[in-house]
C-alpha cells in the first residue's frame, strides 16, 4: 500500500508575509485549471481577472494583484487543498494544486556548480555504467582538483585551466559549459507539462542510475524580468546523459520528469533576488526500503548567477512571449552507494523526494516509472477549449 505524502507542511516559514501564486484543477462541470493566491487560510480564484499564470505575470502590477487578491472568491481551504494534492490519495471530487506556471517555456541551466560539473565528467567517461564512477572520481579527482569554485567562467583563469585539461587528455563537453563563456541552457520540459506539489514524478523505465536535482527556478515574465521564484526537481537519467551529451533530451524531458511548485513566490522588498541566490536548497529521499539520504544545495556557490543565466537565456538574442522559467542547476550529485559498493545512489519506485528552503516553502513527490504517471493529456489546446468553455477566454 503507498504510503501518504507528508505534504501539508509545504509553505514558506513567512507565508503571512508573502506573495504566493499558483494553479489548482478545480473539479465539475464547469471546472479546469484556476489561477489562485494565497489569501489567509483560503485559495482564492483568481481566474475571473487572470486567464493563466503567464498572464498575470505579464505586466505585473503588485498592488493592482493585492486588491484582486482581496476581493477574489474563495475557492477552497489551503489546508484541504494542500492535502488533497497527494496523487495517490487524491479525492478528484475536490480542489488540488498543480504545477504553478502553464504557457510559459521551461528551462534549465545545466553545470552551473563545480561539484556537479565534475560528476557529469564522471558520467561522460563512465559511459552511464555506475559501477565505473568511483575509479573515475578519483582519476578525475587527482586530475583537476575537487574545489573549481573559485574559477570564474570565460575568465584568463578558465582558459588556462582549460589549457591543461586539453593537454592531459581530460577536456569535456561538461568543463567547456562549466567554465567556458557560454552557460549550458537547455529545454528541460514542454509548457503544460511540469507536474506540482503532491505529485508523482517519473523515471523513464530504461534507466538504472538516476537522481532528483533540487533546485531553485527563477521566473521571468514575457519581457525577460525575473519577477519570482519557485522550486523544481529537475529529474535526472546519469545513465543515458553519461553514455552521451546528445542524449540530454531522453535523460530530462520524460512524462512527469518535471515538478515545480509548491507556489510562486513574487520578489518584492523583504523577498529578493538576492534572497534567493543565497538560498540553501534542502533534500531529502525516503525510501520504502527504510532507505534515507539528506543532501544540500547553497545557491551561494554557484559559478553564474542566476541574472546571468538568464540573461542568456533571454535577450535580443531569443524571447519568450509566454514567459520562461528556468532552473538554475544544482551542486547536488549523490555518490553515496545505496546498493552496491561502487554503484552510487539510484532511485527505487516509491522513494519520496522532499525539497525545501525555508522562504519558498518544500515541494514533495514521489518516484514512479514515467509509463506508470499519469500521461500527459492537457496541453496548451485543451487549455484553451477550457477557459472558452468556461466563458474565461477574452481579447
């Protein structure tokens, strides 16, 4: 029997203080997918005044949304709707949250920490065979150091360095995006797609060496401004990304492969961008095999910050009418065997993946097989027939 998800505990430490967005499936016959807001102990429908979330981003006017907010109508408790939003346990007759963005682009940012860019080396030349991996770490290791924190990306430093790597044989594709001029800025997933707090998320049913990727995403409105920020397990397959870069499409964007949530948190004078690139980032996987690993990601030893990766995400360079969000990657790279010695850390079917920091609050899902989630069904056009059926759609 699965065991409940313990989401109900999910809001920011500050919540009174905050400004939190979301979506939520409102059932029956008149019902789809609702902007709403946090307003006390209620969600309030803000889908009367904002059709999408990428809409009410657009043109953000913080004051004009607190009096939406206010006068908005109630649709159901927090507490319930919070609690209801465990997939497995999920009563369909009533409210549950969804992932909180819809039309807008997904993106990631790929080897934006040193530690984890050393592990995807690791991957690279173990060729997705996690019994490999620890010889290689410690090649590796010798080879190039543990700590390139300090080596600033497309700096004299980095080319020196990349240098030597070459020399030694030791250059990848991983090390160019990690201290080269360029960020590695990749589609993690479609709009429509991501899966929110309560859900399960999925693992493609090839793949033996996987791992969650706790993360803060940062989210941009249509003009590229980042406006909040959220949480996401960018869920990874080491095995088919480690047999080749090429690969990285299989090995992120799966059905369910993505979570995001539990709310959007919106920047203003006491929450920040700055809070949030200082940010410590919590982990924890729960195993039905009593199995449990803790991890920690400080958003403080990044090596691009996240302006910077946005900025080259969006620019004169690429928009993004709809918006984007974008996770900023993770120095999270679990080496701790689970099984065997030398085989690392993998998933197993039913561990529950908690991700938290104390001013965004905690996202949690459990583990399945991607052919096992829910399929996903209601994209962008299901979106749009729902809203016109429901009298939502104007110009």
């Amino acid at each position: 029997m699965t065991r409940a998800l313990p989401v109900a505990d999910c809001l920011p430490v500050d919540h009174d203080a905050a400004l939190l967005i979301g979506r939520a499936w409102k059932p029956g016959a008149n019902g789809g997918p609702c902007v709403v807001a946090v307003r006390g102990d209620d969600l309030v429908d803000l889908s009367p005044v904002y059709t999408t979330s990428s809409g009410l981003l657009d043109g953000l006017d913080r004051a004009q949304l607190r009096g939406h907010i206010a006068n908005a109508a109630r649709l159901a408790g927090l507490a319930e709707t919070i609690a209801n939003s465990d997939e497995a346990g999920r009563d369909p007759g009533r409210p549950w949250l969804l992932a909180p963005v819809d039309l807008q682009a997904i993106k990631a940012a790929g080897v934006t920490f040193a530690q984890s860019m050393v592990e995807r080396v690791i991957e690279e030349q173990a060729r997705g065979d996690a019994s490999a991996a620890d010889a290689i770490r410690r090649e590796m290791t010798a080879a190039i150091g543990t700590d390139l924190s300090k080596i600033v990306p497309g700096s004299p430093q980095a080319e020196e360095l990349k240098r030597i790597l070459v020399a030694k044989g030791k250059w990848s594709p991983y090390l160019e995006v990690g201290i080269g001029p360029y960020a590695e800025i990749f589609t993690k997933s479609q709009p429509m797609s991501a899966v929110g707090h309560g859900a399960d998320v999925g693992l493609h049913p090839e793949s033996t060496w996987n791992n969650p990727e706790p993360e803060v995403v940062i989210v941009a409105d249509p003009q590229g401004r980042l406006v909040g920020a959220t949480l996401g397990n960018d869920v990874n397959l080491r095995d088919f990304e480690g047999r080749s870069a090429l690969l990285l499409g299989k090995a992120k964007d799966n059905n369910a492969s993505c979570a995001l949530g539990p709310f959007i948190r919106l920047f203003d004078g006491d929450f920040t961008l700055d809070t949030v690139s200082n940010a410590d980032i919590a982990l924890t996987v729960e195993g039905p095999d009593n199995y449990r690993l803790e991890g920690k990601s400080s958003m403080s030893r990044i090596s691009r910050s996240p302006a910077a990766i946005a900025a080259q995400a969006a620019g004169r360079h690429h928009q993004y009418p709809d918006g984007f969000v974008l996770f900023c990657g993770t120095m999270f790279a679990p080496t701790d065997d689970r099984d065997g010695k030398g085989m690392g850390f993998t998933h197993k079917i039913g561990d529950v993946v908690t991700i938290s920091t104390p001013r965004l609050g905690r996202l949690v899902n459990r583990v399945r097989l991607s052919t096992d989630c829910a399929p996903w069904s209601f994209g962008t056009l299901a979106l749009m027939r729902n809203l016109a059926a429901r009298g939502l759609l104007r110009s």
